[in-house]
C-alpha cells in the first residue's frame, strides 16, 4: 500500500492518541479508525463529565443507601458482537469489539444475520450471578441493548430480539433476573437510548440511513420508551437502569425517560449517563479513576482486558493484584468500581476474567470490612497506601509494604492497629505527631495489606 502522508490539527493527534491508550490499540490503527468514522471523542475530558454528573440533591438521596453500601458490581457486555469478537470477513477490526459493526460500517442486512448465529448453549444464569457473588459483587449490569440495537430481552416493539430472533429463543434477562432473586444480588439493565445502529431513526448509523431524515424524538417516544417500559415491567425489581453515550439527547427527553423510570420503579437507580446531569449518580468516564475524592456519589466501570464485550484476540488481561488496588483506589475515593466481563458467542464467561474475579473475591473476603459501607479515609494523596473508614475505624490499605514493616501516618489518632487479614495486633505509636505502626517485617503476598486502626 502506497504511504500517504496528511497533515492533521494538533487536537485530533492528540484525540486519536487519548483513544488509541484507552483501547490499547496503535496509533496508526486508531488514526485509521478515527479518519473513517470520525467518532466524536472530545480532546480533554474530566473525570465525570458534567452531563454525567449526579442531579442536584440524590447526594443525600436514601435510594442509594445499598448502592454507596455495595462498592462493587459485574458489568456484563453480551450480544450479537460476541460472536464475531472483533473479526469481520476475515479483517480484525482494531479497539473495542462491540463497536464492530460501527467501526467496519456493517449494513444492517450483513449484520442481522449474527441473530441466527446466536445460540449460547452454555448460558448458565446461575453460574453467572454465583461468580458475581464468589467475587464479593452485590450487583450486576447487563446490556439489555447495546449500540448495535439488539435486545437480549423479549420485546413486543421489535423482532430484533433474543426470543423472536434466535434459534436460542431464550429470555436470558429473565434468568438472570430469577438467579439474581434468588442469590440476593441486585440486577440493573444497561440501555443504549442514543445509539442504536440498527433503529433508522436510532443515532449513529449513517451508512444505511441518511441522519438528515431521522426522527430521532419519534425513536424516543416510540421505541425506547417503550423498552424502558418492558425493561421495568417484565423483570421484577430492577435496581438501576444503566443509559450510556447520552450524546445529543435532549434536557426533555433524558428528563422524559426518568420520569418514566420513577414512575415504574420509583426505586430503579438511574445513571448518570442518562445525560443533562440528570442521573441519580455521576459516571466517570470508562477506566478512569479520579485523582482525588470526589463530593458525589459516582462509579468507575471498567474493563479486565481491554474490549468490554469478548474480543478473540484481546489477551492484555490486568493482573488480580492490579484490580484489587484498583477496588481500593475507587473506594478510598468515594466511588464504586462497575468491573467488566464479555462473554462469548456461546455464553461462556472467559476464564482469564473468571479467576481474576474469583481473586478479587478472595481478597474481599478477608478484607471487605475495609471496602463495604465505608467512606474515603482521612488520609489521601499517598503514593503507597490509600484510607477508608467507618464508625471509629480507620483502614489503612498498603500497597508497598516497607520492607522494616514501619507505616507512618500523619491526620489520625489510633490506639490500637490490627491486620485485617488474621487479625495480629501490631504495636503502635501514637505519641507523637504521626502515628507509627509496626508490622512485620520483609515482602508480603497480598496486593494489599489492610490495617484496621481504632
Ligand atoms: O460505547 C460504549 C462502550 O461500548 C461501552 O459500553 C462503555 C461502557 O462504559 N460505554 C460506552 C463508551 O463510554
């Protein structure tokens, strides 16, 4: 292929760079990408955008009392673009897989034919929600409808969906809803209520229809809201309607579908990605952790690997000990951690993701006493530790254990210091302006050493 060489505003290199870290992709490729599709990422974003952010007064809201309580949930990112997993006519398509159909401009009539393909026979509701549960998760979202406009749920407003579709003519939300029950983990329902590919009038498809002929208001009112309805009529409780990629929504049509949400489970939680800062809690953006505390109730979701839904080639898994620290990062911050897995084509959740959230688990088990129900800590900006806290506790969370086993920390009084882990007292000196507390000495094996200081 001949080179071609152009010349692009400073702004754009630096988007096509900011996209190809956070999908982990080369810059050329990613240039590639964004040449092509121009998707719309800003230069420089904050942590939570504003129209992500959270609705003047759910701070103090008591609906969200479980959810500043749970910390931890299971994305789930499942759908007709986990049978390709990022391969299309034999080409892997860069970055993250279930933008497949966006990114290769894959006709509607190419791609609806996936829906015949779609037979999870190893789907297993309870297997699923018991790996939540095994990794200390008290929630779980799944994508009901992702950008590509295909419904795992059984819709009466299209055929486009799980029931109607597929050979597997199962209602997968139905079962995880009934797993969800009956394991006592709270189920929320991703919704894509911008984009949907698949929608002539849904936003993001303009290589079958011509965007200047959409009736996007008509798509609100006539399809999504209905889903929104079956979503929160068919399910029984459904603790957080989960919006993403708000886009151009409108102040009234996001403040139209809350209303809707409130009307048909006052309880549902809605996110922030509803758009207009309307939601009940802010979302920061994907994988991004706040360098700070933030005065909001907000969530990280995030990825193990890097493709949210599953992607063939997609080996860059983090390691457990870095997931761990990450949990902790986000708590200590006020913030709950949303981590992602992408189950195959045949409903098979990868095992790289399970034992990763199996470890997570494992170090919750001895430690979640630091992570649930807590507040960030007193003490923050530290490279080496974070803080979180309860009634009188303080939880001092290292990530590098000193080799002489002596932590100093300044802004806390303690009497006593305990591992979390096993319970051992460690002596403890508060006599001065910090407070020094000595641990044993030499390496340590867990990602992170918790101390209760009381
Ligand atoms: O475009 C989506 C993406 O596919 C994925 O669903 C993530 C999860 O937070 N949300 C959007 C990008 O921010």
């Amino acid at each position: 292929m001949p080179e071609i060489k152009i010349d692009i505003p400073s702004t754009f290199a630096e988007r096509i760079e900011r996209v190809a870290a956070e999908e982990n992709e080369s810059m050329e490729d990613m240039a590639l990408l964004l040449l092509r599709r121009g998707y719309d990422f800003a230069v420089t974003r904050p942590d939570v955008e504003p129209d992500r952010s959270q609705r003047p007064g759910a701070r103090s809201d008591p609906r969200l009392d479980w959810w500043r309580e749970a910390k931890f949930g299971l994305f789930i990112h499942w759908g007709l673009y986990s049978i390709p997993a990022g391969v299309w006519k034999g080409r892997e398509w860069p970055g993250i897989a279930e933008w497949l159909m966006y990114r290769a401009e894959i006709p509607v009539e190419e791609y609806e034919p996936l829906a015949a393909r779609f037979n999870p026979v190893e789907f297993d509701a309870e297997a699923w929600v018991a790996l939540a549960k095994r990794a200390g998760q008290k929630y779980l979202v799944i994508t009901s409808k992702h950008h590509d406009g295909f419904c795992l749920f059984d819709s009466a407003v299209t055929d486009y969906d799980m029931v109607d579709a597929t050979p597997f003519k199962r209602d997968v939300l139905k079962e995880l809803a009934e797993a969800c029950a009956a394991q006592d983990i709270k189920l929320g329902f991703y919704y894509s209520q911008t984009q949907d590919w698949h929608h002539p009038d849904g936003d993001g498809n303009d290589w079958d229809y011509d965007p200047a002929e959409k009736d996007f208001d008509g798509y609100i009112e006539e399809y999504v809201k209905p889903h929104v309805r079956e979503l929160l009529t068919n399910y029984g409780p459904i603790a957080i309607i989960w919006f993403d990629t708000p886009k151009g929504i409108s102040e009234r049509q996001s403040r139209s579908l809350l209303e809707l949400c409130n009307e048909l489970q006052p309880d549902c939680l809605v996110c922030g990605r509803l758009g207009n800062a309307l939601g009940d809690y802010a979302t920061a953006g994907d994988n991004r952790i706040p360098e700070e505390v933030l005065d909001l109730d907000w969530e990280t979701p995030a990825t193990i690997n890097d493709s949210w839904s599953y992607k063939l080639n997609d080996h860059n898994w983090k390691s457990s000990g870095d997931l761990i620290r990450k949990l902790v990062d986000i708590v200590s911050k006020g913030g709950n951690y949303l981590l992602n897995v992408g189950p195959t084509g045949a409903g098979v959740i990868p095992q790289p993701s399970v034992e990763r959230l199996e470890a997570v688990g494992r170090w919750l088990e001895a430690n979640g006493e630091a992570i649930y129900g807590t507040a960030p800590g007193p003490i923050q900006g530290r490279e080496d530790l974070r803080s979180t806290s309860k009634e009188g506790v303080v939880y001092l969370h290292i990530y590098d254990w000193p080799a002489d086993g002596r932590i100093r920390v300044e802004g806390v009084q303690a009497q006593t210091a305990r591992l979390l882990a096993g319970g051992e007292a460690l002596a403890i000196d508060g006599s001065g302006d910090e407070v020094v507390i000595s641990g044993p000495a030499g390496a340590r094996e867990e990602a992170v050493t918790v101390i209760a200081l009381r």
